[in-house]
C-alpha cells in the first residue's frame, strides 16, 4: 500500500508548508515506537494514570433480556475523564514532550477531546490551547471551565458555523505558524498522514487487551466487535488487534433522525468519496462538492467525514457499517443503567443499540464484545432535557 494511504484512502491533503511537520511527526512517531524507554514510560501512565487495562465484563443481565450472543462489554467509561480519549491525548502529549515542543494545541467540539489534551498537558508540564467554536462554548460551559481547571487556555473560534470544523481549521492554520515549539493533538484516527497511524497506535491498546481478556474468559475469540464511529477512534483501536481473525466487526454511525430526513451523520449509508481537512474518505457533501451539516444526538458522532482506514475496512467488506438512530441509542441509554447499572455516554449508546439489534439472532454460544466507550455522565442532562425533565 502507499505510505500513509489505506488503500485509496487517507493521504496528505494540506498545504506545503505543513508538509515539513507532518514529515518531523512521522520521523518522531516512528523513533518513539521503537523505543524500549518511551515504550515503558507510556506502558506505566496507561497503567498507574489512565488506570488500565479496563476490565472486560460480561453484561449477564443485558445477555438474558436480548436472549441470544453472550454480550461483553470493554470498559473504556472507566478510564481517567471517563472516555477512550485520553489513550491518544496523553501518548501525543508525551510525543510532544520528546520532540522538545513546549506546547500542545487541540480542537474540541463537545469538549470531551479538550480535556483529554488539557490532562495530558498538565502531567507532562506542557502548555495547552484548546481551540473551541463559539457555539460549543455556549452549549459546553461545564467542559470550558474543566479545561480552564486543567491549566488549559480556551481560544473562542466566532467563524464559520462556530463549531466543530472551524474549529479544526484555527488548529491548522496555529500549528502553521508555531510548529517549532507546538504539537497539534489531533482527536481520532482522521486528518493527514501520521495522524491516522499514531491515533491508531495509541488506541490499540484496547483491542490488545480485550484479546486477552477473552481468552481467559472464554478460551477462544470472539464473534463479533461493536464499536460507535465518530471519527473512527475506539473502533479501531478495538479492532485493530482482530482484523486477521475470523471475528466479525461492526462499525456504528450516528443515524440521527433517519438517513431520509438528511439529519444524520452517516458517512457511509449517506456519503461519498471526497477529500475534507487533510484526508481522502466518505464525506458527506452536495453535488457540487460542499460539505454537509450533520446531526446527531451524540456530540462525538456529529462529524461530517470518517476515519480513511474505516473508509478502507468499509470498501474492502471487513466491516460492516451501519447505523443506530437517535431513538435507538436513546432507548439504549436508558436500558443499560436498568439492567447492568452502567449508565454509557451517548455515543457508545449507539454500540449497545446495535447489540441490541445483533444479538437476539446469534446463538446462545456466540460472543459479542462491545467497546463502551465512554461513560454516559456529561450526558444525563442532555437526555433529560429530550424527555421533558427539568433539572
Ligand atoms: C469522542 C467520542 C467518540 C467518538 O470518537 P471516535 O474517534 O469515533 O472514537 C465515541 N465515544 C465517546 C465516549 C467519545 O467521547
């Protein structure tokens, strides 16, 4: 394959004077890991900070209501600041940290990839400026002032659609201007090349460890994964360590309000092939090439483009895409706290609506593991003001 293509996909769609950065990030992504000392040093923060590995716990309870596949849950919602995301932004932090850079810049658009970036700056003493668009700060407030405990500075992006997109484009055009003394931690396996490559790595540590774990278990792999896709992170970090095995994957995008309505943030069941902030993947865009806006229920999942390896994994049928709509994960919120008292974030509500959906057609002897990405905290009060309740 061509370097930093999966397959068609992926690639180096920025302007030349960041080519020079991403070349430095590639050399030094590639030196950290070959490196016995970094390798330990991450090995021991992912253990003693980030408090891996998370267990793999056997939902009983959820397994008996949907009669059918044995469903396990990866508990990702226990790691530090409750999500998968750290795993990244703490291992680019500390990228940062031994290519001698002083500061570390990140987007955010619900905030969650904010304070992930914010933590892994405060333990490795590097300064961090976390891009944000206007709009989000009004609806984040709670995770704008998080970032400020962290030591984080919060730069308001007013342009453009003043979220998500815009603010990845101020991220760009600062890490243009300061690349000598700055990183740019970018969120999940998307952008130009390394960034797939190095979010990938960073996150594979999950996968690795539910391979084990279910061999313990279970003395055999698994039949299927299930993992939500916002830019394509958690998925592949748990796929990644199955994709030689004969284990079936499902990757689960945000259907919203359905793929008809155009409220939605399907890349896959409603995009088409299409080059979007650094990278060639499934976008969703007119005929003429502009963008779409998207929605979902589920701030993560709210994201125009996908992953290029996805685009790949999608292209080459070793995954499966589909959907969960709004309702659907919704209902999903709702019944995991009911019956295995785990309340998910919304996004990973998404992968348990798919279980829901997969499970009651396998056998009693098949296995599903399902990443539980993040936990559900940041959103019970989004999900109460949807049902009418006031708090
Ligand atoms: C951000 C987020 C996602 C979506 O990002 P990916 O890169 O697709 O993993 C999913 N789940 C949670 C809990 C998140 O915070």
């Amino acid at each position: 394959m061509k370097k930093g293509y999966f397959g068609n996909y992926g690639g180096r769609f920025v302007p030349e004077t960041l080519i020079p950065a991403l070349q430095e990030l590639d050399q030094a992504f590639r030196d950290a890991s070959h490196d016995a000392g970094f390798k330990e040093e991450l090995r021991l923060l992912q253990q003693t900070y980030i408090g891996r590995p998370t267990p793999l716990y056997f939902a009983s309870r959820l397994t008996e209501r949907l009669k059918g596949a044995k469903v396990y849950l990866k508990r990702e919602d226990l790691c530090h600041t409750g999500a998968h995301k750290l795993n990244n932004a703490l291992g680019q932090a500390m990228l940062a940290k031994v290519m001698g850079k002083k500061r570390i810049i990140a987007e955010t658009g619900a905030g969650q990839h904010g304070v992930a970036t914010a933590t892994g700056a405060s333990i490795t003493g590097l300064e961090c400026d976390i891009y944000m668009g206007t709009e989000d700060m009004r609806r984040q407030a709670l995770n704008v002032f998080r970032m400020k405990l962290l030591g984080a500075r919060v730069i308001e992006v007013n342009k453009g659609s003043k979220t998500l997109k815009d603010a990845i484009n101020e991220s760009l055009r600062d890490w243009t201007t300061n690349v000598t003394d700055t990183h740019y931690v970018l969120g999940t396996v998307f952008g130009p090349h390394p960034f797939p490559t190095i979010v990938k790595y960073f996150q594979s540590v999950i996968g690795r460890e539910a391979r084990k774990q279910i061999i313990k278990a279970e003395n055999r792999l698994p039949d299927y994964l299930i993992a939500c896709v916002g830019g394509g992170s958690n998925a592949m970090g748990l796929f990644n360590a199955f994709l030689k095995d004969k284990v079936g994957m499902v990757g689960v995008e945000a259907g919203g309000e359905g793929i008809r309505s155009g409220k939605h943030a399907a890349r896959f069941a409603g995009g088409s092939v299409g080059v979007f902030q650094g990278c060639k993947s499934y976008l969703l865009q007119d005929r003429d090439g502009n963008v779409l806006s998207t929605h979902s229920v589920s701030a993560g999942l709210d994201y125009a483009s996908v992953g290029p390896e996805h685009a790949f994994l999608h292209d080459s049928k070793r995954v499966r895409y589909t959907y969960a709509t709004d309702k659907e994960a919704l209902r999903a919120f709702e019944l995991l706290p009911e019956v295995e008292g785990i309340i998910p974030a919304l996004e990973s509500a998404h992968a348990i609506a798919e279980a829901v959906k997969l499970a009651p057609g396998l056998s009693k002897k098949d296995i599903i593991i399902v990443n539980l990405s993040g936990r559900g905290d940041k959103d019970v009060q989004h999900v109460a003001r949807i049902k009418g309740t006031e708090i």
